[in-house]
C-alpha cells in the first residue's frame, strides 16, 4: 500500500513535463533570484516564443554542471559577480562564443577576451555616508577607509562575501598584497561593530547611529529608496562614488556564459543577445536600478540622479585572479571579528 | 523509541530467528546500505582531491575560533534543549495541571517552524529598527543606538536560542515518549525508599530514560552542526561557515569535503563515547505500563511553574514568529499572492510524503534485518547508512550529484554504444533526486527510532510466531508492524516535517522550473525581503502543524496499545 503510494507519487512527480515549445527552449542555472530574471526571460519568451526554464541556487551549480558533463541539460550561467564566471572559466565549463552583436554592445573590459563571459549589468561599490555626522567631500576614496579618523566609526558586511573579497582583489592589484594588507587592517581597525549583515543592514547601521561610514553596492541603495518601509534610513546616507578623481570606483559585474555541453545553442545565444540589447539593458536598468553594460543605454532616473560613475577600468579577470589571495587576507587580518 | 541497548542475548536466539529466507533482508540491507551511502562516500573521495592543503592556512588563522564557536554552539543548544525538553516533557507526563492537554501537543508546534525563518523573523523584530527598540527608545528618550545597550540578536547566543528554540522538541518528543513507558511502580517504589520525587527523577526516571534522550539529542546536534542558514545570517564563524568559505570563496571544493570529514568524526566520536558510557546498561521494556498514568496533584504555585515551563517554549518558539508571519503575510498580501503556491505546496507536499515513505520503508528493512542478523557487520551497516544526517545538505547534494550523474552518463553511454539510443540525464535534475536526497539525509531518524524500537520487542513473539509457520516478512507483517503502529507513524511524520523544511540540498539538485514552499521563500529571504516570503513560510509552517498533531496523538494512543 505504502510503496504503492510512494511509486505513484514518484512517478506522478518525475513526468512534470518540461513544458518545450514548437520555438524551442534554453535552460539556464542562475545564481539570481528567478524572480529578478522573470521579467527579462518573459520578455524574451514573448518576442521570440522560445521557453526559458531557470534553476536557481547560491551554490553548488558549478558542480552540477560539472558533473553532468556532456548530457548536462543547462544552456546558460548566469551569476552575480566576477569570482562565479572566473570559476566556471578555470572549470574549462564555458564555451567561447563569438557574435557580432554582443561583442558590438558590451565593451571590451566587460567580456571576456574568448568570448567566454559576458556582462549585462555593472554596480559600483559606493561608500555611504552620514548625512549628519560627516561633512560632503569628507571621504572620496576607499583608501581613506583604513585613516585613524573614522575609528570605530565604519560599517561593512562580512569580509569574506563575494563584493567585499573583490573590492579588496582590486586594492591588490592597485597596490600590492603588502600594503593593502595595512589597508584592511587599517580599515577593521576602525570598524564600529563586527561585520554582519547584508549591503542594506549597513545603510540601515548608519541611520541608527551605529556607524558613520558603510560599504555597499549601488543597487541596494537604490532598492532601498524604492522602499516606502526603508526609505527614511537611506535618505540618512549619501552616497560618494569612490576614487571618482583617480583610477575610478570598483566595479563588479552580473554576467552570464554559455555553456560548453549546451543543447539548444543557438537559442540560448540568441537570449545572450537579447540580454544585451536596448530593451532588456533597460529592465536591467529600471528594475533592479543596476548600471547597464551595455553603453548605449542610459542609467535609469534615478540612478543617473546619483551621478556620473566613473568605473575603474582595471580588468575583472585581475580581479578574479586576486580571489585567493584576498581570502586568506581576510582571515589573517581577523577581519570578520 | 527510546530505551535503545546493546541487546547482545538476541545472538544466542539467532538459530532459531536466522534462517534461509532471511538471508534476502541480509542481502537487501546490504544493497540499500551501499546505495544509500553511496553520496557520504562520494564526499569522502572528494576530500582526496582537494586544490590545495587549506589546513595550514586554517590552523594560523581561522581555525580556533570555527572550533571554539561550533563547541560553544553545540553546548549551549544541547543545554537549553535539553533544559526545554526533559523538563516539559517530565511536567505533561506526571503532572496534572490546567493546560497539560494542550500543551502536549502544542509544546511540538516549534518543531515546524524552520531555523533560517525564526531567525529572520527575531531580526526583525529585535534589531534596531524592530518594533521592540523602537518603543524603548520612545519609553526612554534615547535616540540613537550609541545610547544604550541592547542584547545583539545576530550573536553566538542569538544563534544558541533560535536553534535550541526549533529543535527541541526533538528531545521533548523521544523524553516524552520514555517517561510514558516508564513503570509507574519504579517511581512508586524509590519514593517508598525514601527518595523525594526530584531525587527519584533524577536518580530512577533519567537514568532509564537516558537512551531515548540521547537519541533525541544526538540528532540535535547533527542538525546545529549543519545548520548554516542561521549562523551565516548571524555571522558566527563555526566550522560550517569554515567549509562553505573553504568551499566558495577559495573555489576548494576537495577542502570542503576535508572538513566535513572532519564535522562526522566530530558526530561520531559524540554518538560511540555515548554508548560506551552506557554499555554496561540493560533495560528491558517493562511489563506494567498498561496501568493509567498517576499524576501529580501540584498547589497553585506548582501548577503555575507547570505552566510557565511549557508556554515559554511554546510562546518564543511558536506563537511569536507566527503572529509576525501573519502580520507581514496580510500586509503584504497582495504582493505576494499568487497561484504559484499552490503547485510549491503540492510539490512539497508529496516530495516530503514520498520521502517519508521510502525513509521508513528501508529503516524498517534495515531495523528488522538487523534484529534477524545481529552480528557486528549488521551493526557497522546501520551506522553507515545513517551518516547522510551528519553532513550539511549543500555538501551531501554534492555528494548526491557525484554518483547520480556517473551513472546516468555511464548509462547513457552504454544505450547509446549498444542501441544507439541517447537517455541523456536519466535521474540527475529529477524529483527521484531530490527523494533520493531527502532519503539519504533523513534515514537516520526514521531508521534509528525504529531500530530501538525493535529491540523493546522481546524475541519471544519472533520465535512464537516462526514456530507457527509465519517466515520472517510474515512475522514482520503480522507481529511487529501493529506493535511498532506509534513509533512508525511518528517517524514518518518527524521526517516528513523535516523534508518540508529542507532548503540548501533541494536548491541544488532541484529540476528547472521546480520551487518548493522552503526555496519559493529563500528566493526572497535571500534578498533581504522577508515581508514578501512571509506568506509561504507561514504556510511551510502551518503544513507542519498537521502532522505534528497527528504525531503527538500517536504517542498518546502507544500507550493504550503497549
């Protein structure tokens, strides 16, 4: 009886057909929250009747995909940051892909050199500060972080998530492992309270009166005026785009690659495509008030309020190729304590 | 399901329980062992091949403080939910006072409550901008956080409580159901000798109890040293924190196997210095428990304590957390409404069922053919196939795609040389995946509570039933399952509200376009919006609260039965 009722739910469950469409299909494994890709994928699904089906985890992907070798079903990656895309590169899992249109509509800093990745949105890691309690022009650049005089005064996430360790990946390319080891040690030397938390908690710490400086990346911020609930705590900050004068703000992107085992190629180079045009460039832009890559949309009102981003043009692969060192310095600066 | 011993006089009486078919349950115990342990053994071949050696680098850093985090961790959970579960389960068992009814099921209500979203929803409410510190201030004048101290909720101790607060009632369930067993008279009988009623229960009532209450901790403290939703979220570092740092940011996924290595020995050294403490303990099921219960008549002090024992867990772990889900669930109603529910809540709903079937179908395979084997190997297999429950699920998914996808490929391989057929993924990406996960991590509870169980039967009604023709599936059949009726339904049920609440392997192995209640919520709880995953999560949790009833009911009724 049991297992009669256990095989009929199996079964009843394993047959859940993929719903695939005479236009065909693309799957894709995402990093992203599937929500924040539905309207995207819906618009593709619309213009072109091809399906999209997405899983989405924040971990583990890579090592699906990399098992499933030659039969894996996954067209797509798409992640959040550089350290994702980088993996998957060194994993020998991405395919090259060469194509007039997204090669003409994400710059060249923005891709990889074989076409292996490919950007669709850039965010700055901004630093915020108290409107109250720190004058204009105060702060300009992330290497005034680690200076005496914001003791006990700085709020940031844990060291070790994705956009810090990047951030610090960029200083050491800047400046050598040695010295930005005195930078972050400077910089969690001033921290007003243990790391914890996420982008926002860190605007939010400002408001309470925790902290006078936080680290975070755009987006957030913007997500955050867009909240009736969280608004009053954002307009408590500012924000400053850091090294605006010098080398640029750091920036890290989301992106996505083609897998190298992809069954439905061409489709899913045909979403690549769409992803880097006009139209989606624009929900990017609109929905998730992230900076498009593709340079010849403009930043959404609101962002573009923010002002001029003068992104750092240091290459992403320099940035991934620092991941390992930054962990470790990390934990030998203590950071996260 | 408590009262678990090494019952070494089964062996004399193996003549007559072995036999010729039963070399079948010996075989099909070994098959399922292999499969099932199959994805523990694939992370402990991971952890061959690791990137790099990351232990020097651990050692000089980090390492101290993962271990003395996770030591202090797993103490102060073992502490309260030992404190919360024994003492409430004690007071519903011998005391009469008003409320008792109720709170024997209620104080199980927590239970389904998962830990990530407790601890989502004490954030809320405890953090600065929470509706608590914002009357404080009010109260007081204070305006800005550097004006006074408040306890920090994302803290070591933040995570003791919201953990200890969901998983007691693991312990509360295993006590409860050993002090129901318990002879009466043994408790008549040390008061006769003098003994006050709290010496008796220290010094009679726990010591019998101790096996049942072991189990229930034991696999508390798996779970806290899986847990990563709820530290990562509060920021402290233990050993898990270590290995998914290991695993992601340094890209060494042989390291991370390393460490959960190191996480299972650290399991079992617990669970074996455990049962050599006890092993010159023998207990048999006592014969008088078919008597009524006599409770306690408590004064009105007494009665109040009762009371207040069990609503604090009940209140903090339950009503608390489910009054700010339904809060944010009607505020943001509209937002998050929508006829996706009802197909994440059926997927749930038969993933977890499914799972809690096949869970308690190979748990009672390999209890029983222990019980007609038990030799030494038997013993090792059992311990085996009970090792997924000692991993975090993100690793044990892994360890799950390993071997999955080497045989769909070796599969597809050998259909498409021989027939020139492609199969592509056969298992791997599919719902059978995810049963297969769930079967592999929740084995343990489902196939210990029935083992222990087992061996409260006494041999005799084996031998009496074999001498009157039944072979073993028919003793089985027609003995031991209206006998083991409670605890079978209550480990189907125990695991079954596990599986509802299972995130980090059900993300991973999941099939395109497949969201159950628990991902539908992180989706959103993993963008720091817990307003629009409150909906789903209260109905994860209200899900849970069916079968908790249910379970509870079936341990009263066991008690008429025995």
């Amino acid at each position: 009886m049991q297992m009669k009722f256990a095989a009929s739910a199996l079964l009843a469950l394993s047959v859940i057909p993929l719903s695939a469409s005479a236009d065909g299909e693309v799957n894709i494994y995402s990093y992203r929250q599937a929500f924040l890709l539905e309207p995207l994928l819906n618009a593709f699904t619309e213009e072109t009747g091809v399906e999209t089906n997405v899983v989405f985890a924040k971990n583990g992907l890579s090592e699906r995909l990399e098992r499933e070798g030659d039969n894996s079903p996954a067209d797509l990656v798409m992640t959040v940051d550089i350290s994702r895309l980088s993996e998957l590169v060194e994993k020998d899992l991405t395919a090259s892909v060469s194509n007039p249109t997204l090669e003409e509509n994400i710059p060249e800093n923005l891709r990889h050199p074989e076409g292996k990745w490919f950007a669709l949105t850039t965010r700055g890691r901004m630093i915020y500060t108290s409107v109250d309690r720190v004058d204009e022009g105060e702060i300009t650049t992330y290497e005034q972080l680690a200076d005496d005089k914001w003791n006990d005064r700085i709020c940031t996430r844990s060291g070790k998530h994705p956009y810090n360790i990047a951030l610090i990946s960029s200083m050491i390319a800047h400046h050598g492992e040695e010295e930005t080891e005195k930078w972050l040690q400077g910089v969690k030397d001033n921290l007003a309270r243990k790391p914890q938390g996420g982008d926002r908690d860190q605007i939010k710490a400002i408001a309470e009166g925790v902290c006078d400086i936080a680290i975070g990346n755009s987006y957030y911020y913007g997500a955050m005026l867009e909240d009736e609930n969280q608004r009053p705590a954002a307009e408590k900050a500012r924000m400053v785009f850091p090294n605006s004068d010098g080398r640029g703000t750091h920036i890290n992107i989301s992106g996505v690659a083609l897998t190298k085992s992809a069954p439905n190629r061409e489709n899913a180079i045909k979403l690549m495509e769409f992803l880097s045009e006009q139209k989606a460039q624009h929900i990017y832009a609109e929905a998730n008030t992230e900076y498009p890559a593709n340079p010849a949309v403009e930043a959404s009102g609101m962002v573009a309020s923010w002002g001029d981003l003068n992104p750092d043009s240091l290459s992403l692969q320099e940035i991934a190729d620092n991941r390992n060192t930054a962990v470790r310095m990390v934990d030998r600066v203590d950071y996260d304590n | 399901m408590n009262q678990a011993v090494d019952t070494n006089e089964y062996q004399t009486h193996q003549p007559l329980l072995a036999g010729h078919t039963s070399r079948r349950w010996l075989f099909s115990a070994f098959a399922t062992t292999f499969i099932v342990a199959l994805p523990v053994f694939a992370v402990f071949y991971l952890a061959l091949f690791p990137e790099e050696n990351i232990w020097p680098h651990l050692i000089d850093t980090t390492l101290p403080r993962y271990l003395d985090n996770t030591i202090r961790l797993m103490l102060g959970v073992a502490f309260l939910t030992l404190f919360l579960g024994v003492s409430t389960a004690w007071a519903v068992t011998v005391c009469e006072f008003p409320g008792r009814r109720f709170f024997e099921w209620a104080l199980l209500l927590p239970f389904a409550v998962p830990a990530y979203v407790i601890a989502y929803v004490y954030t809320d409410l405890l953090d600065y901008a929470g509706p608590v510190q914002i009357a404080l201030r009010d109260w007081f004048g204070w305006t800005s956080a550097r004006d006074y101290w408040f306890p920090q909720i994302r803290s070591l101790g933040g995570a003791t409580v919201m953990i200890g607060l969901v998983l007691y009632p693991y312990v509360y369930l295993l006590s409860r159901a050993a002090f129901l067993e318990q002879s009466p008279s043994l408790f008549a009988v040390s008061r006769s000798l003098g003994h006050s009623a709290l010496s008796t229960f220290f010094r009679v009532v726990l010591p019998i109890a101790r096996p049942a209450i072991a189990v229930g901790l034991s696999l508390v403290l798996m779970e806290t040293l899986n847990d990563f939703g709820t530290v990562d979220f509060f920021a402290v570092q233990t050993l898990t924190a270590g290995l998914f740092d290991t695993w992601m940011n340094l890209g060494n996924l042989g390291g991370a196997a390393q460490i959960a290595t190191v996480m299972l020995s650290f399991v079992l050294i617990l669970v074996t210095l455990e049962r050599y403490s006890r092993r010159r303990q023998k207990q048999f099921s006592a014969r008088d428990n078919r008597q009524p219960v006599h409770r306690f008549r408590l004064t009105p002090a007494r009665k109040a304590l009762c009371i207040t024992v069990c609503a604090v867990p009940v209140v903090f772990g339950f009503v608390i957390p489910g009054l700010v889900l339904g809060y944010y669930a009607v505020e943001y109603f509209e937002q998050s409404w929508n006829t996706e529910f009802f197909s994440n809540a059926l997927n749930s709903l038969l993933l977890s069922a499914t799972a809690a079937m096949t869970t308690l179908v190979i748990g009672l395979t390999l209890a029983y053919s222990r019980r007609l084997h038990d030799t030494p190997g038997m013993r090792v297999l059992m311990r085996l196939s009970s090792l997924g429950y000692a991993m975090p699920g993100a690793v044990l998914a892994v360890g799950v795609i390993v071997p999955m996808a080497s045989f769909d490929n070796w599969l597809d391989g050998l259909m498409e040389h021989w027939f020139g057929l492609d199969t592509g993924l056969l298992l791997s990406g599919t719902t059978f995946a995810l049963v297969f996960a769930y079967t592999v991590r929740f084995l343990a509870v489902s196939a210990g509570s029935i083992e222990s169980a087992l061996q409260k039967v006494t041999p005799s009604m084996d031998m009496a039933a074999r001498s009157l023709g039944q072979g073993p599936a028919g003793t089985l059949i027609h003995v031991h399952l209206p006998i083991l009726r409670g605890t079978l339904l209550t480990a189907a049920l125990v695991v079954f509200v596990d599986c509802m609440k299972e995130l980090p392997a059900t993300l991973i192995l999941r099939p395109f376009n497949f969201d159950t209640l628990a991902t539908y919520v992180y989706q959103f709880a993993s963008d720091e919006m817990l307003s629009r995953s409150a909906l789903p999560a209260l109905i994860i949790v209200l899900a849970g609260i069916v079968p908790i009833i249910l379970m509870s009911r079936s341990i009263g009724q066991s008690r008429s039965f025995n």
